[in-house]
C-alpha cells in the first residue's frame, strides 16, 4: 500500500564517492558559486528559459563548502574529503563528520551530487 521511503543508514556514508552534477565558477578568493539550473523539466527549459536572462540560481558557498564542493570530483570517497577538509580547517570545521554528513545530505537533496558507487557499495553491505 505505502511505498518504504528509501534511506541511506545501509550504507556507510565514508565509503561513497560524491560527484558533482551541476557547475560551478571558482572566484578569485577561491570561493566556489554553485550554477544551479532554473528548470530541470524539459519543457519549462524549452519554453520559459530561453526567455529569461538568467539561465541558473547562484548558490554562494563558503570557505568549507567551497572545499568540500572541489573534492566532490567522482574519484575521492567521504573519507578521504573529511580528512582532507579536518586537516585543513583543523577546530573550524569539528564535528566534521556530522557537518560534512548534514551538508552532503543538503547537496543530494537539490541535486546538486550523486554518489556514484552508491549501488555498488550496497551490493558489498559497507554498513
């Protein structure tokens, strides 16, 4: 009757590999503007977007999510970014792991990410 809602607690969040599925401009400071696409459905595109003058929403990051954002390239696991991002920003960015948790569930939800062994790293039980 209800269909389950699917949820993520299966499977290790460490051990997926995040890729980005939207673009991106890099400023000078090195803070990353998320180009996020006005319309995902085919139609609104076609006939409402070619009329507006911006195309995208732009999604100002700071300096941690700029970072994170920039290790999201679909080669380097959860893991490997927190430590990286826990190494850079030292107490700045503590609890790491629930922020980077919080933060990457924020991302997946605007579709913003995908994980790209998601599949696979359920089929290997990584709980």
């Amino acid at each position: 009757m209800f269909k389950k809602k699917k949820t993520r607690s299966e499977v290790n969040l460490l051990t997926l590999v995040p890729e980005r599925l939207v673009e991106h401009e890099l400023g000078e400071d090195g803070i990353v503007t998320i180009l996020a696409p006005r319309f995902t459905n085919r139609l609104m595109k076609k006939l409402i977007e070619s009329r507006m003058k911006k195309r995208y929403v732009r999604i100002k990051l700071d300096e941690i999510g700029s970072a994170v954002w920039l290790l999201c390239d679909g080669r380097s696991d959860v893991g490997r970014v927190a430590e990286t991002v826990s190494d850079r920003f030292g107490e700045k960015i503590q609890p790491c792991h629930d922020r980077l948790a919080l933060f990457f569930a924020q991302l997946e939800a605007s579709q913003f990410i995908r994980y790209s062994n998601l599949e696979s790293a359920r089929e290997a039980g990584c709980v």
